[in-house]
C-alpha cells in the first residue's frame, strides 16, 4: 500500500510541477519554511515553559525565607551622623583614660558612594603592654557601638622591650547625611 502511494504521490506532483513549475516551487518553499517555524516555535516554547517553571520554584523559596524584620531593613537608622572630630575626640579621651601612649594616628574616610553608610577608618600606632592595650579595646566598644577593630598587628625591636608597638586600625560606620 505505500508503495502505492508513493507512486501515486510522485506522479501528481510530477504532473502538478510540469503543468506550473513556479507555483509548485514557491509552494513548496513555503511549506519549508513553514515546518521551520514550527520547530522553531516549539523550541521557543519548550524553553519559555522551562523558564517560566524555574522562576515559579524561584518565588517559592523566595516565600519560604525568612523576611527581615523592620529593625535590620533600616540599620542605617541605628548608626550616629557623620562627626569626623567626634570620633577623634573620643578615641583620644579613652587612650588617654586607659594611660595608653598614642605614638601616630590616621584617618581616611572611604570612598563607598554604594553604600548606605559612610565608612570612616581609624589607624592608631601605640605603645604600651598588652593589658592597656586591651583595656582601651574594651572602653572602645563599650562608648562606641558604631566602631570595630579590624586588625591588630603588634612587634617587638627587642625580645627585652617589655612593650610591643602595635597597629589598630578601627572601622566606625556613620549614617550618610541625606542629600536634598
């Protein structure tokens, strides 16, 4: 039966192609072009439905995590406005509160225009021993909630020097003014 069939289709369109060879060719372009566009648009599709199920399972866990409360969206609320004297002020008092001998001090405020805070570091050189040193760290975060230590780098010139020179570089975060 398909052998007849085929016969059967190769002779009409043989004839249809003899009597109007144009149109047969432009039709049969068309249906060219037209199978193309189908597989096309089926695998457009496919994707658009693999898309649209992904962003669906994105949504779900978005809806099962946790929202944060109004107090951590607005932390920038909680921080102290920008006094650049204010902070040398009280990290000079407390040095000198803790008897600790500020050798050099720095300050450079960073440049974070994507921030919603204003970053202010602190690089003091002091000498003295260890327990002063650390009476100062804990005076430091007990009056300025807003300021961390980011590190701490001591030495020694002389395994006899009884007090080693040590770096503290401070990071204090401010509340951007607000520009109007």
């Amino acid at each position: 039966m398909s052998l007849h069939w085929f016969s059967f289709c190769e002779f009409h369109f043989l004839r249809a192609f003899k009597a109007r060879p144009i149109a047969i060719s432009v039709l049969m372009f068309s249906a060219i072009g037209l199978i193309t566009a189908l597989a096309v648009y089926g695998e457009q599709s496919q994707s658009e439905g693999k898309l649209l199920q992904e962003s669906r399972q994105i949504k779900e866990k978005l809806k099962q995590t946790p929202q944060l409360s109004d107090q951590q969206k607005d932390m920038r609320g909680d921080l102290p406005a920008f006094e650049s004297a204010g902070l040398v002020k009280v990290l000079n008092r407390l040095a000198g509160e803790a008897k600790l001998s500020l050798d050099e001090v720095s300050f450079v405020l960073d440049d974070n225009a994507n921030q919603p805070f204003l970053r202010y570091r602190a690089t003091l050189t002091v000498s003295s021993g260890f327990p002063v040193i650390r009476r100062f760290l804990d005076q430091v975060r007990a009056e300025q909630p807003q300021v961390s230590l980011d590190s701490i780098v001591c030495t020694r010139d002389d395994i006899t020097t009884a007090q080693p020179t040590c770096d503290l570089i401070f990071s204090a975060f401010y509340r951007k003014p607000i520009r109007g």
